[in-house]
C-alpha cells in the first residue's frame, strides 16, 4: 500500500486518478457511490512525552546521519499488554523482511534481529515483557513527529463496463519497466526509476493525463470498472480497497506498482490558490469541492503525473514487506530512516493514534524522520479517522538491545549520537 496525506488526505490528494471514459448513455451511477464522506470524528487530546535532548543534523539523508538519542526505557512507556500482543504478532510477520533486506536507515544489520525474532515467537512471554526485555527506545533527530492516517476504502464496481461504471481499475502494464539502480552502481542505492522502451531507449512511462485519455489501451489489463471518478481517486491514494459488485460480492484489489512520475499533493495546490475555505482541507472537504467542481477538479488532478496500477488480492491488504498490514496496528515510514518492520512508539496529541505501531508500509508522501502514515482498517469508522487524522508529537523507534552502543562505537562522526540517558 502506497501512502500519501497533509491532514491525512488533504495534502496527498492526487496520487493517482481513474481514466474516465465515455460510455453510450447517461445513466447515473449507483447510489452508492455518490455517498456522504464520514464527517472526522471528535477524539480528546493527549500531552505527548517531550523529546530527549539532542543535537540533530540538519539535511541528514538516513536516520544514522540524523542524530540519535537513548529514548525512555521502554517498560516506562504507556502501552497496554493488549496493544504489546498486537504488535508483537505483527513483527513476527515482518521477521522474514528483516532478517534478508538491506536497512537503508543505517541503523540495522539483519543479524541484529535474529534474537529479537526469536524472543518474539517465544508465546509464553508476556508482550510488554518481551518488548522491554528485547528493544531499547531511540530517537532520531529531534523526534519530533508527524502522522497522518490512511485506511481501506470500499467503492461500487462492476467486473464489466456498463452505464454507471466507466472509470478503469488497471492492472500493471506489460511494458512497464522498474529499474533498481542500485545494481548498476552503490551510490544510487534505495533508487528506482519506471519507464518504458521505446526504439531501444528507456523513456518515462505515460502520466496521468495521458494514461485518462487512452494511452494504456491494449497495454494493461482492466480488473474492473468503477463507479465513481472521485472514490477511485481516494482509493487509488490508499493504495488499496474492495470494490462492492452490483451483486453484493466484493473484489479487493492492492498496489501492485506505479508510473514512475512524481507525486504532487492537490491539497496543497488548493490551499495555495484559495479554492478550500478554512476548515475545509480535509479529505471531506475535498471530496465535497471536487463533486461540486468536475471538470476543474479533473483539471486539478492532472497535474499530479503519477498513477497507481493494481492486482486483485485473495486476502487483507499487502504492505511494502510483502505481509498483510493491521488496522491499528500497521504504520508507513520512510525506510531511509526508519528500519521496516521495527516498531515504533508514538506519542502524540490526539489519545486514539498514541502507542505502539509496527512499521509495515511505505508512502510516497512519507519522508524524512519521525513522519508517519497509520493504518485504520476498513469501514465508516476506519475513513472518518484516516479523513481527519494530522497529529503531532515525539516518535521513539523500538530497536534490539545493544544497537545505539554499536553505532555510537562505530560511529565517524561520535558528536552526531547523544550519550545514553
């Protein structure tokens, strides 16, 4: 799932959006796609734990490089033995991840997670013991965090066009390329690039204009049919979600990759050129310009070039590790910072989003230290937090005992790492 928010939706809108095209007829779309977004909902604010004290490193391109601090011991923080137990199954999902992948935050070797794989399985342990027998709490930079939310929307679809359902869900083009460039060379480590070859030369794939207008005709498959421009468009920022038929079944499709094109937030663009009243810059408030101005908004949203393309899924939806991800329990990061499958504890200004998460996911819009996306599951409720969810507080990673030592002692640059507290 690919994650993308300002007040959750607000500054990720645009990550994608449904090529729309003409059907013979004018039969409105079902009912069910012109529904009301849930209104965000009321939740009593918290006091976040302050930061520890640090030195951070302005511009730093990995966690390593940003400074770090010894957090809170980790039985001192306020997570409840049932929170502990959720995540502790959710890390042992991701072990797999974190005993093969490279950790491009610096923090990590995959050898450092083989005792705390195996402490987790370890069943006959209570949670909270385990995670304060096996992680010490750190803190990158400055620890002051940023999390938004994001959840799995449910739209109408149909498997085959019909008056009603003209926006394409597509799969991944055959043509599409994704290029790791770390293989050609160490210092392009962590980057891609997404193209196409044309006459022998790799180009950049269509963007979204020109995919609405046709261009992927022939070149990837269509899953199915949406019913509405405007859910798919929220749906597609998601990263995944379920497609209600007109017969009550339900498709649930996933990220399955993307065009290679930037990503530009329209929420942002809107608050930029007047176009959302104060108080509006919510996913529900964009929705409801967007409905109210379609062909502008349309406009609007060509100017991000980016479009997701997706596979159906036999299960719940699939994070970037390649596990299922947890409502309340899953997050995004950016693995430049962030080791992926570590948990992290967040401590924030809003109660409902303050704990313990397991970093599963990643996000387009979710760079840089101490930025978060937090996943909510699915249904009226899950949209209605995701939708109003831009909270802020301190973030402490939840890493193996013995990690902040090592990196201290190998560290080139000592000044960059505080002492432990």
């Amino acid at each position: 799932m690919r994650r993308i928010w300002v007040t959750a939706i607000a500054l990720a809108l645009a990550a994608c959006g449904g090529r729309i095209v003409p059907v013979a007829g004018n039969a409105p779309p079902p009912r069910s796609s012109a529904r009301a977004v849930a209104p965000p909902l009321r939740i009593p604010p918290a006091t976040p734990i302050s930061p520890m004290a640090s030195t951070p490193v302005t511009g730093a391109s990995t966690a390593a490089a940003a400074g770090l601090a010894a957090g809170p011991p980790v039985d001192s923080l306020p997570i409840s033995e049932e929170q502990a137990e959720a995540a502790r199954t959710a890390f042992v999902s991701t072990c797999p991840a974190l005993l093969t992948r490279s950790d491009l935050s610096g923090l990590t070797r995959n050898a450092d997670w083989r005792s705390a794989c195996d402490a987790a399985r370890n069943t006959g342990m209570a949670a909270r013991d385990f995670l304060a027998s096996t992680f010490e709490a750190v803190q990158v930079g400055d620890g002051r965090a940023f999390a938004t939310g994001y959840y799995e929307p449910e739209i109408a679809g149909s498997p085959n066009r019909a008056p009603g359902y003209e926006v394409p869900v597509y799969a991944r083009p055959t043509d599409l390329l994704d290029v790791d460039l770390g293989q050609f060379s160490d210092t392009l480590k962590g980057k891609r690039i997404r193209g196409r070859m044309l006459r022998g030369t790799l180009v950049p794939y269509e963007d979204r204009a020109a995919i609405e207008e046709g261009a992927l005709e022939g070149r990837a498959r269509v899953l199915a049919w949406a019913a509405d421009p405007v859910e798919f468009f929220f749906l597609q920022i998601q990263g995944s979600g379920r497609l209600r038929m007109p017969d009550g079944s339900v498709m649930r499709i996933g990220y399955d990759n993307q065009n290679g094109r930037d990503y530009t937030g329209i929420g942002s663009l809107m608050r930029q050129r007047g176009l959302l009243a104060p108080g509006q810059a919510s996913m529900q408030g964009i929705v409801a310009w967007l409905r109210a101005n379609p062909a502008e908004g349309r406009a609007l949203m060509r100017e991000n070039k980016s479009f997701v393309f997706f596979r159906e899924l036999s299960g719940a939806p699939i994070g970037a590790l390649g596990r299922p991800v947890a409502g309340r329990v899953s997050a995004a990061a950016d693995p430049k910072f962030v080791p992926l499958g570590a948990p992290v504890f967040l401590s924030l200004d809003r109660a409902d989003a303050t704990g313990l998460w397991v970093t599963q996911d990643t996000g387009g819009a979710i760079k840089g230290a101490n930025r978060f996306d937090t996943f909510w599951g699915a249904g009226e409720t899950a949209a209605a937090t995701a939708g109003g969810m831009s909270t802020r507080g301190t973030a402490f990673l939840l890493l193996p005992v013995g990690t902040l030592a090592r990196l201290r002692q190998g560290s080139a640059d000592a000044g960059t790492i505080a002492p432990p507290r």
